[in-house]
C-alpha cells in the first residue's frame, strides 16, 4: 500500500524540508499542479525513481516519467501536469515509485 507524503509549502521566507526515506510500496501525494519533488541520493550509485502518469487515450497509456538522481546528488522534478500524472483511481494524488530505496530520500514542495 502506498504511504501518502505531506506537502510542504514553499514561500518567500523560505522553508527548510523534511525528507522522508523512498518506501517500498511508493509514495502517493496530492497534486494539483503546483508540486515540486526534491529527490536526494545518497547512494555511491544513481538510483531511478518512477513518476506514474494516469493519462491514457482509447486505452493507450502514456508512458511513465524515469528519473535518474545521481550518486550521492539530488534532483528537484515538477511541476507535474495534473491531467498527465494525476491518477484516475487516486483522485487528485501523483503516484512515486522507487526502483531501489536504499539511500534515497524525498521531500514534496508547493510552490505558491
């Protein structure tokens, strides 16, 4: 089952992110067009993360977005098109999958 990730508002005075560990099952997290993910990895080698995309059109689907974060890099991604990403059985949520979780970590921002 997918844990759901808080957002975190981003702002003129700034904000300092909390990250949570890249789980297993993957992350589900509102979306509304607005989100910015920020991927770190600490791992000595790059690690994929899986953004789902939910558009699909006379039963073809869109491919899923891969991203690569670097060895011991991060990697900010967004915004994401909530039609594209959002998925059509989780309203309103982007789903985040991880190939390999070990070292890897994520923080969702909104942008105002």
């Amino acid at each position: 089952m997918r844990v759901s990730l808080a957002r975190q508002q981003l702002s003129d005075v700034g904000v300092t992110p909390t990250y949570v560990g890249a789980e297993p099952d993957g992350h589900r997290v509102p979306n509304d067009g607005r989100l910015v993910i920020h991927l770190l990895n600490a791992a000595e080698e790059p690690r994929e993360v899986v953004v789902r995309t939910g558009y699909s059109r006379s039963g073809l689907k869109l491919a899923d977005r891969i991203l690569t974060v670097p060895a011991g890099g991060d990697l900010f991604a967004g915004p994401f098109d909530p039609e594209t990403y959002n998925q059509r059985d989780d309203q309103n949520h982007l789903h985040i999958d991880y190939i390999e979780v070990e070292g890897l970590a994520v923080a969702a921002l909104q942008m105002p």
